[in-house]
C-alpha cells in the first residue's frame, strides 16, 4: 500500500538584491568610497600651510639663522622671561656679559600648527638687561618664541607650553 503525497510547491527564491547578505557585503566597498571620495576633497580643499613654496631661498634663510645663533652663542646670551598673569605682561631678563644691554627686542611667539596665530611683539630693553611686554590672550599649545634684536644680529630661542609654564629660559640654538 502505497500512499502519494502531493507535492509540496516550493517557493521561488528571492532576486539577489532583495536579499539582506548582498547588501551587507557590498557595504564595505561602498564605505571605503565614499570615506576615500571626502578625504581626497579634503586633501585637495584644505592645503597644508607647513609647505614652503621656494625652499631653495628658505635653504639660504635657515643658514642666516644659523649665523644669528652663532652670534648670539659668542655673545653668550641668554634670557629668562616669565609671565605674570596678575598683570597679563611678561617680565623678562637678557643676561650675558655681551654690549647688548639698551635698545628694542622683538619677541615672536610661533603657534605649533596655525601659522595665522603668529605673534611678533616688540619691547623697549633696558640698560639693566630688563624688558616688559604685554601679553594677549593664546591658545594653549607648546609655542616656539624668538627673541631677537631689531637689526636680525642674534637670536634667542626657546618653547614655552602656554598656560602650564609660567617661566621660560631662552638660548642660541
């Protein structure tokens, strides 16, 4: 005795792409394209500042610099300046048995990544060795200060992480 069963319809299977696993491996790809797509916009629209154009003559700029150090080195120079938030200045000392003791000081505070926030101050030196400026608000960050004289003779320098030191010492290089 033998009993039929009628056959089972069997459903037909769906079209791939209205399958969920197709789409969750094509999701990888489509990321990695669209993620590559915006950096290289990015890349392209927001240019480094940090590259120079002409640096043959920024190669000849750094051995002038290097002259400056040298000259401030044999000057034996040195400075101390410390910030005094009381009065939002800064206080500071050039010390060395050299004859630059009067005259005025330019003193370059040089943001790490914002070439924009560059700060060039100027301060009167007394003939005690002693100058004073006032100070703007800046952001936090580990700046690079230059102090130098007005005729580019020498140069000090020094890095000063804003606002945690108070005190920073500057040297030829």
């Amino acid at each position: 005795m033998s009993t039929s069963h009628p056959a089972i319809p069997r459903a037909m299977p769906l079209p791939w792409f209205k399958q969920l696993w197709p789409w969750l491996l094509l999701l990888g790809p489509l990321t990695s394209i669209v993620a590559g797509s915006y950096l290289a916009w990015l890349a392209y629209s927001a240019q480094d500042a940090m590259v120079v154009d002409d640096y043959y003559k920024e190669g000849k700029a750094i051995n002038q610099d290097l002259r400056r150090d040298k000259a401030a080195a044999s000057l034996k120079l040195s400075a101390l300046m410390e910030y005094d938030a009381a009065k939002g200045q800064i206080k500071g000392k050039l010390n060395g048995p050299g004859s630059v003791k009067s005259g005025m000081l330019s003193v370059k505070l040089i943001h790490p990544t914002q070439p924009s926030k560059d700060l060039v101050l100027n301060a009167q030196l007394d003939a005690s060795g002693n100058f004073k400026l006032a100070l703007p608000m800046l952001d936090r960050a580990v700046w690079q200060v230059m102090l130098e004289d007005q005729a580019h003779q020498w140069r000090l320098n020094g890095n000063w992480s804003w606002p945690q030191q108070t005190r920073t010492e500057l040297n030829p290089i």
